[in-house]
C-alpha cells in the first residue's frame, strides 16, 4: 500500500481518472474490445507472461483465480507487489492474499477486454493508482493502494 498521505478529495480524483479513461475508450474502434482482436493481444501478453516468469522465478508456481502466480521474482522484474501479464502474476515472496489475487483478476479480465492496447494505456493512464483507471477499477483497497 503506499505509504503516502492520501489528498483529501482522492476519491474524487479516481471517479474523474475513470471517466477520462471512459471517453479515451470512446475513441478506439469497438471490434477491438472483447474480440478476436483482442484474444490475440490477451494470448500475446500470456506468453510474455509465461517467458518472463519462467525465466526468472525461483519460487513455486501456483494457480489462483484464474491467474498462474510466478512466485519469488527479483524485485527489479516488477513493479510495486507485483504485475499482471496476460493471465500471470509475477511477484516476489510475499504471502498470497485473496483479496490481491482478487485484484489482479480484475487486472487480467482487463487484459482480455483491451489485448495487447492493455499495456499502452496503462502507461497512458500513468503510474499514480489514485489516477490509474485500471487500479481505481481492480479496487484501490484490494490492490493495498489505500485503507481498507
């Protein structure tokens, strides 16, 4: 979770980040969503996932809500608790809590909804989760950004 004070009008700040995010969305062709298309970029993302994790996790490999968790992962291969490629989690050697598995599922269905525009709009909505529309989405408290 960070460890920053939270700005009193946050929450206000995350329904205007999803929005903004909602009209993004109104600009890119709808047959890219939930599509064909997008399995693809879903299915090139799982691979990625697979190769990343493979090659750098020293811990078990489990299955949860749907998602493959690479565990044991350096924590330069990943940002914050953890990332979600595709239909993989790459983590380091916290304990598994359901509610950020949760979380990530979330993060997973949205890499099937936007294939492989999933990480360009990631970057686009930038790296603050009080201003990610995907974090906000996944659920900021089950992502440890703010208190539950």
């Amino acid at each position: 979770m960070s460890r920053m004070p939270l700005p009193a009008d946050w929450e206000a700040r995350a329904d205007e980040a999803v929005r903004r995010g909602e009209r993004l969305d109104s600009y890119i062709p709808r047959f890219l969503f939930d599509s064909r298309v997008s399995f693809l970029g879903y299915a090139y993302g799982c691979v990625v996932g697979w190769v990343w994790g493979s090659l750098l996790s020293t811990g078990p490999v489990e299955r949860h809500h749907g998602l493959w968790v690479f565990r044991g992962l350096p924590n330069w291969a990943f940002p914050r608790g953890g990332v979600c490629v595709g239909n993989c989690f790459l983590m380091g050697d916290d304990a598994i809590d359901e509610r950020v598995m949760h979380h990530e599922a979330v993060h997973m269905a949205q890499w099937r909804h936007y294939g492989i525009l999933m990480p360009i709009l990631y970057r686009i909505a930038g790296r603050d989760p009080l201003r990610n529309r995907f974090e906000i989405t996944a659920g900021l408290a089950d992502g440890r950004y703010v208190p539950r």
